[in-house]
C-alpha cells in the first residue's frame, strides 16, 4: 500500500478519526460501566497501575490479534514490513489527541513503568517485542 503524494492534510484527518474512535470508545465505557458490566481492561490497568498512556499501548499492540487489518495499517503508516506498531508511532498517535510528560515518554522510549515490567518487552527502542505473526 503506497502513501498518497504530499499527504500533508493525512495528519489532520489521523488526528480526526483518532478523536472519533475516542470518543466512541469513551460512549462504549460508560454505557458498559452504566450496564453493570465489569470491564476487562478496567480491571488489568487497575491491577497492573496502568496509566492512559499504558492503556493505549496496550490496546495498539493487540490491535493486530483483534482485526487483521490492523497489520495493514500499521505498515501504511510506517512503511511495508512493519506490522506491528512500533514504539514510537505508538507515542505519535497517542500525542494527536493527549499531551504525554516527559516523565512517561522517557520511560515509554526506555521501556520501563509497569506495562513494560509485567506485560510488554522491548527489544529496542523503537520496536515493542513483536507477538506471534507480525513482522
């Protein structure tokens, strides 16, 4: 899948289904949360002292075990080869729409805090340990 040339407007419009898929996500939480059920990701980021940022990592690099297309977004994004979200997209899609200290991006690029100390590894600093079948 090729960029379109002079995609200068494709952050813009990133930006902007990033902010719709938020906000959708945030409608889903509170009617979840209203209904009485108890939310998985709720539950893992309390036990594991996620914080949004974390949240966030977490649900991208699962992304591709969820929906297969995912894989085909991530290399349009980052070039072909890369299915999987590296690090530092990760932190540039998650700055779109919410500000990151320095504190978190640090720790994030160096692969400490506690999604890294239970349940992500890195193998370098810009590609989060690849689950089975991304490349």
């Amino acid at each position: 899948m090729k960029r379109p040339a002079g995609s200068a407007g494709g952050r813009g419009q990133v930006r902007r289904e990033l902010v719709r898929a938020q906000a959708h996500v945030m409608d889903r939480l509170v009617a979840t949360s209203r209904s009485g059920t108890r939310l998985g990701l709720r539950n893992l980021s309390a036990a594991f002292g996620l914080n949004k940022l974390g949240e966030f990592l977490l649900i991208l690099s699962m992304a591709v075990y969820y929906d297969a297309k995912y894989e085909t977004i991530f290399s349009y994004l980052q070039g072909e080869g890369k299915s999987c979200p590296t690090i530092r997209l990760a932190l540039s899609l998650y700055e779109l729409t919410s500000a990151v200290s320095m504190e978190d991006r640090e720790g994030v690029l160096e692969g400490r805090g506690p999604l890294f100390d239970y349940l992500l590894s890195v193998d370098s600093v810009h590609q989060a340990t690849r689950p089975a079948g991304c490349s």
